[in-house]
C-alpha cells in the first residue's frame, strides 16, 4: 500500500482522500482550515456527500487516514495529489494562484522521487508552471483530472468510467493509475497537456449538450410539441445516447459553469475562439429566465408582491451545494421581480445574502403561496400528497422545471400543473 498525502479537503480532496484509505492506503489529508482539521479528525465531514462520514470514520478507526494543517506531515509520501480550488475570476479564466502556491511549499517537504499529481481542473500547461515554481527535478509532475460528480462522488472513485493519467514518464502514469485498483475502469494514458484539455472538454460538451436541450424544449413549448417524447426518442441513437438529456432550470455548480468559462478564455488567449461556449453560456441564462416568465406567466403576467414558494435551492440532488445553482439564479429573478419567495430544501437550510425564507418543513414552505415551483430534482419531492399541498396554497399551481412529480396526481386534486418542454 502507497503512502499518499491529499493537499486540500474540499469535494475532490476529502472524497478522495476518504476512497483512497478505504483501499488501503495510508492517506495524510492537509487544509489550512484549521476547524475543517479538527472537524474531521473527530470524524466529522464539512460537507454533505453519500456515505462519506461513513468511510471516514472507518478510516480514522483502522488509521488509514489523518489530517494536518502542518506540510512537513507529507515527508513520508510517495504520492502527493493537488486537490485545490482553481475558482472563476472576473475575466472567466480560472486562478491557479492555490495550486502555483501551494507547489511552493510543497518544493520544501516533498520526498525525494516522490509523484505530484494535479487532480484540480486546471487550465491548459498548468503542468509546466507547477512543474517550474517547484523546481524539482527529482519530482514528476502527472496531470490526473477527477471526474467525481456531487452527490455520487464515492461512488465515481470506486466505480470510475475512466481514469486519465498524463505524464512525461510511462512507469510513474502507470504507479497513478495503479492506486485505484479500478479493474473494470479504462484507463487513458496521454501526455500531461492533453489530460488538462479532457476534463475541460468533457464537461464542457455535457453543459452544451444541456443548453442545445432546455432549447429543445423551449422550441417544443412554441410549437405545442412534447420534447419529453422527443428527447427520449433522440436518446435512442446510440450516437447520442440516453444521459444529459432532461430539460430543467439550467445547469450548475461549480464545475460546469466555472470550466466552460476557462476553457472560453483559454481558447480566446490562443486565438482559437469556441463560438458554441459563448452560445452555451449565453443559453444557460435564458433556461432561468425562462422558467421565471412561466411562473410569471402563470400569476397573471405580474410577480410583484406575489408569493411563490420553491422546492430545491442546490444545485442539484443529493448534495449541498449551492454554488453557481439554476435555483438560486431562478430565485434572485423572482426577487428581483418582485416576488416574495419561500423555500424547502432537504439539506440546504439557509443561503447567505439571499433574502429568502427557508422553512424546516416542506408543508412550512407552502403556507398561502400564489405557486409551487420544483427546481431541484430531489426524489423525496415525488412522495409529497397534492392533497396535503392543497389545503395550505393560496392558489394551486405547481410548475415543475424538472419534469419530476406526476402531473395526474397533482390535476386530480384540482392544481394547475405546469411542466417543461410541453404544453
């Protein structure tokens, strides 16, 4: 078993520190945040993530795992992977000013021969800046990207679809990809460069992918069409395949908007401009808007003083997160608009500088609402009785932006049920 040390502990960083001790490893976790430290050395985690305080407290019982503020704590590691937030800044381009700093440090304590892998997303030939603020020639830098999606994170690090390792040095690539004892996974060899551009390719094809469907039904709305047909039958081409293929309030979180925007930047730097980025980002602000005028639309042409509540305020199920969430987007419009919002949202109870309402209980969030909008596609919401929602709406409209909850049940107890892609 390797010795791995894991620098940062946000997403990426604790699910993979958590998955590689649950192999077998012994993983030393580094954050600056002194409290995370502390919270999840007694086995707490500071996120909200399928099964991970299970994992860790497994973990930390057998030893496989601690977490240290202290960068001399990863002396004894072969492996050493960078798993540090490259944030959006204003121009669209991602700050790689953590990764570029925390090379520094790591150039003072880092084992002789050891492997420092890049897993954050990060622009292309981040490699060879990391490469040259360490000034190590014993130290191989390898490009491996994560692909972990929130809310199934543990999951995609014990059942990837593939690993992708760059790296100047085949023996090295390979030591990587080893550490997953991922059999069933393909694993991708390529060069470092090449690997940085996957992982921004590839989430950057899914996000224009999701933008060309919420205009699809956009587009089938106008023409009373069901894009839900359409859809499903555009999914049988295996060409095209059957995921990402459901409208909703626009995409999120903080991958999809933050890499579509880098890699924009980064193809505008090289003069190779990506029109279809431009296109995407720009469709995203229409989904919102449009989900808006169909509550809008539904009160009457006016949300001034009309109260509204919604059901989901992260980004999507099964996570906490909020960040760069359709849900909150759609929410500061309907303030903007005028309109006075509630919310429920099984794990999100509160949302910093947003001038909302967020009740502890669903039937709480209901109380006298002008309309019911779901925005997040949590499966709880399915068990909820119209009959019950009934009795506390002022009036009974539900728009359902993501096509989850039955419309027949819901017409049958007398509610104007408004869904996406159809009339």
């Amino acid at each position: 078993m390797a010795k791995i040390a894991i620098i940062g502990t946000g997403y990426v960083g604790l699910a993979s520190a958590v998955g590689f001790a649950q192999l077998g490893h012994d993983v030393v976790g580094i954050d600056i945040d002194e409290t995370k430290v502390q919270k999840l050395t007694s086995g707490k985690s500071p996120i909200f993530e399928k099964d991970i305080e299970k994992f860790l407290v497994k973990s930390l019982k057998k030893k496989k795992i601690t977490f240290s503020t202290d960068y001399k704590k990863i002396s004894k590691a072969k492996f050493v992977f960078l798993c540090l937030p490259t944030p959006q800044l204003d121009d669209g381009s991602a700050d790689t000013s953590y990764i570029l700093e925390s090379s520094k440090l790591l150039s003072k304590h880092i084992s002789d021969s050891a492997t420092l892998v890049i897993k954050s997303t990060v622009p292309v030939n981040t490699w060879k800046s990391v490469k040259q603020v360490l000034n190590r020639k014993d130290v191989s830098i390898v490009s491996n990207p994560e692909f972990l999606r929130e809310g199934t994170a543990l999951e995609d690090f014990f059942k990837p679809d593939r690993i992708v390792v760059g790296c100047e040095f085949e023996k090295k690539a390979k030591e990587v990809a080893n550490l997953y004892k991922a059999k069933n996974a393909k694993v991708v060899f390529t060069d470092n460069t090449s690997a940085e551009i996957i992982k921004y390719a590839s989430n950057s094809f899914l996000a224009i992918k999701l933008s060309f469907v919420n205009e699809i039904a956009a587009y089938a709305e106008s023409t009373d069409a069901n894009a839900l047909e359409v859809l499903h039958a555009m999914g049988l081409d295996k060409r095209i395949g059957k995921e990402f293929l459901k409208p909703g309030p626009g995409w999120g979180g903080m991958c999809f908007p933050k890499d579509v925007s880098a890699l924009k930047e980064s193809a505008r730097e090289k003069n190779v401009p990506i029109p279809l980025l431009d296109a995407a980002l720009e469709s995203n602000l229409k989904a919102h808007a449009r989900i808006v005028k169909k509550i809008s639309d539904a009160l009457g042409g006016s949300l001034k003083d009309k109260k509204v509540a919604v059901w989901g305020l992260a980004f999507k199920a099964n996570t906490d997160d909020t960040r760069f969430s359709p849900a909150i987007s759609v929410v500061e419009l309907l303030i903007a608009a005028g309109a006075k919002v509630t919310a429920f949202d099984p794990v999100v109870k509160q949302v910093k500088g947003l001038a909302i309402d967020v009740k502890s209980e669903i039937v709480q969030s209901v109380e006298n609402v002008d309309a019911v909008v779901v925005l997040t596609e949590w499966q709880e919401f399915k068990l909820i009785k119209p009959e019950v929602i009934g009795k506390a709406v002022k009036q009974k409209i539900v728009i359902d932006s993501r096509n989850l909850l039955d419309k027949s049940k819901w017409e049958k107890q007398g509610f104007r049920f408004i869904g996406n892609g159809y009339n």
